[in-house]
C-alpha cells in the first residue's frame, strides 16, 4: 500500500506541473483552434475534477479489489480514452 500512496502522490504532481506547463500555452492553443478562453477554462476544470473524482475513487478500489484491479482499471479506462477521442475526432475545428 506504501508503493501506492508514493505512486499515487507522483501522479498528483506530474497533474500538477502539466497544469503548471499548460497555462502559458493556453493562449497559442485557443488561438490556434480559435476556441475560446471559456473553453480553455472548461478543459482546465475537467482536468482537476477528473483528479477529484478519481483519487477518492482509486483508493476505494484498491481498498475494496486490490492493488491488481486497481491497476488493471486504471489502464482500461486510459486506453478507452483513445477510441472516444478518436470518434469525436471527426469535429471539424476551424483552421
């Protein structure tokens, strides 16, 4: 359980300084999407309230399934990202 709180704490900073990386970025980003500084301000809040739900909940996890199935779910639900975004990626975005 050790291994995991240390590993769990390094995740939370490595969220941290890609936070800390994305801010000065935001702006090239938005306007080369030309998006909005709202919708910048959306991607930054999903990002920390991914983090909020998903600490408590991992923990539940491991607590209630183990180390094995925690780990097991976390790459499941990474790897699910990939083929949503890849539907979604069909949005045309201005250029």
């Amino acid at each position: 359980m050790r291994s995991y709180v240390w590993m769990s704490c390094g995740m939370y900073f490595m969220n941290g300084l890609s936070t800390a990386v994305l801010g000065p970025v935001l702006s090239s980003l938005l306007a080369h999407y030309r998006a909005s500084y709202a919708l910048g301000g959306l991607f930054v809040f999903l990002q920390f309230a991914g983090y909020l739900i998903g600490v408590p909940a991992s923990a539940m996890v491991v607590r209630r399934y183990g180390h094995r199935i925690a780990i097991m779910l976390s790459g499941v639900l990474s790897g699910s990202r990939r083929p949503v975004s890849a539907v979604f990626h069909g949005w045309k975005l201005p250029s």
